[in-house]
C-alpha cells in the first residue's frame, strides 16, 4: 500500500505506520485534500545544484524538513502510540451479553435476510455470525424487534436468515479508536459500523462505515467506505478503494481514528483515508451484521452455510496526561 513512497523517497503517505516510519513518533503531518501528504524534492524548493553530492544532501534535506516540519495531520494506532488507552474489548471466549445485543425477527431496510439470535455464537475464540438459506417464519403479528436499529420482520417466509450484533447502552462510544479483526466471506454485505447510541438523543444518524462490502460487485481486494449524518444524501463521504496485498476473504483488522474534527480509517494498522468535517460528535453503538447484497441471490437450495468471523473487538480512548 506504500508504494508510492518506496518509488520516491520524498513522498511518504501522511499515515505511514510508527512501525514502517519510526522516525515520525509524535510527528503531525501536513495532508492534501485526498489524506496524503507529499512533499516533492523537485518542486518543494530544494536547491539546484550542479554536484552530484550536492543533489543528493539537497534531496536528503528535503526529505529530512518534510518529516519534521510538513505535517498538521497525526495518524497514530494504538500498538504504536502510548496514549491510547484501552476502554474496553471483547475477545469472544464466551457471548458476552452484557456487551452485546443479537438482534431477532429483524429486518433491515430492503435486505432479503431475516436477521435472528441463533444465527450467532462463539467458537475457538471468534464471534460467528452466519448467513444460510434455510426458510425462517416470521410470525404474525412480527415479534418487536431487539433494537429499533433494524424494524419489525414482514410476516411470511424469508428464503434466507443471518446474524446482526450491536453494542449495548453502557457500551456506547464517544470519539476514540474503534478496532475488530474480521474475516470475510465473498459474495455478501458483511458491515462494521455505527450508528447513534443506545438509548441516545443523537443530532443525527452518526453512521461510521468502518467498512461495508458491496457482494459481488466488489472484488476481494475491493472495500467501501462511508459517514451518514443523514439518509437524504445530503451529507455522506461514500468511497470505493481497490487495494493491494489485500483480500477481504483473509483475517484483517479494520479501524477508525474518530476525532470531533477526523475520522481516519484504518487497514492493519495502515491508514487508508482521511476525512473531515464529518459532523459525527454523538455517542454511538458497534454493529456487526452480514446482509445479502442486490448483486448476488444465492440459491434456495442445496442449503448454504457463510460465515463472518470477529476474532476481537477493542476500543480506544486517547489520555495525554
């Protein structure tokens, strides 16, 4: 994913890892308006020399100024920086149900699967959240739901059912940096996200896209991601990236850095966008759910079994005292 800066040794990506870049440790970098920074040797002002010893001082200044002074933008993950403090986590040894919510007889927008409780469970330390196609009932009238977060099931029959979890009241989160590790089966809608607090009077939707995958119409090294205040469009950040030595099939872990000025997302422990004036500031719960996307309707029949797996999931708080 850096491989702009291994091609040109004066162009370093603003969240370069303290891992990758020990020398930028409590550095704040300076970021253009698609969340990279770039300092360029040949137009940021080094001096024109004839020497050939000269050139390569003048480019190793160069380099040397744009990692000190050039930076207004810090991206920093928990295992690299000390200020990060663990709030809470969960590692799935056992369901906790005092953190989490399994959502029954819910329905989801538009989405084809019914989403129920016995869809999800722990096994060898991961949180297991299955999608298959065994006709499920929804009875009339429709249960109420667990959370208004999905709406009542439409009586009748749905071909398809999956697993939907949220994060409880005393579990909210306000600012911080949000981590899972997740593997991902191909061909659905698997999401981690956010959405306004349990039991909160929010100013809007406060929807975090860690991520979402788009079925079929995403390849395996393909991810999205988004920021709600609203569902008018009005305001939302929606972004598509195809990156490389990446496949969603594969354990990874996902993040975001959320200040009341940023959201950074994150990639194991790589950033991989920026966004600002996001207007999210409200507390907010964890959602982690596996849809069926309009791409892709599996069959009715041999009956299948996918699976989301979460091998964790931990939240930050930043303390400089």
């Amino acid at each position: 994913w850096l491989r702009d800066s291994r091609r040109h040794p004066c162009r370093v990506p603003f969240g370069a890892s303290p891992q990758n870049r020990p020398h930028l440790r409590g550095r704040s970098r300076k970021c253009d308006d698609r969340g990279n920074h770039y300092q360029d040797c040949e137009r940021g002002g080094c001096a024109v020399v004839i020497s050939i010893y000269t050139k390569l001082m003048s480019r190793l200044f160069c380099v040397i100024l744009s990692f000190l002074f050039a930076c207004n933008i810090s991206a920093q993950a928990p295992k690299s920086d000390p200020h990060w403090i663990l709030s809470w986590e969960d590692d799935f040894d056992t369901f906790n149900d005092n953190k989490w919510l399994k959502m029954n007889y819910g329905r989801h927008g538009s989405e084809q699967q019914l989403y129920m409780k016995d869809n999800i469970w722990t096994e060898n330390g991961n949180l297991v959240i299955e999608l298959n196609n065994i006709p499920t009932l929804c009875p009339s009238p429709a249960p109420n739901p667990s959370s208004w977060a999905c709406g009542k099931c439409n009586p009748g029959i749905y071909n398809y059912t999956s697993g939907w979890v949220e994060s409880k009241k005393h579990f909210n989160s306000h600012f911080g940096y949000i981590e899972a590790r997740i593997k991902l089966p191909y061909g659905y809608w698997p999401a981690f996200w956010t959405w306004r607090g349990v039991n909160y009077t929010s100013q809007n939707e406060a929807e975090i896209d860690i991520f979402e995958i788009l079925g079929t119409t995403s390849p395996k090294n393909t991810i999205t991601t988004n920021f709600h205040v609203d569902y008018y469009d009005t305001i939302n950040d929606f972004a598509v990236q195809t990156l490389t030595n990446y496949d969603y099939t594969n354990w990874h872990t996902y993040a975001i850095e959320w200040s009341p000025s940023k959201i950074i997302w994150y990639i194991d422990d790589i950033p991989t966008r920026l966004a600002t004036n996001h207007g999210i500031i409200d507390s907010v719960r964890i959602i982690l759910n596996l849809a069926m996307h309009h791409s892709y309707t599996p069959p009715t029949y041999p009956t299948i079994h996918e699976y989301m797996y979460v091998d964790y999931v931990r939240v930050y708080h930043l303390d400089y005292t």
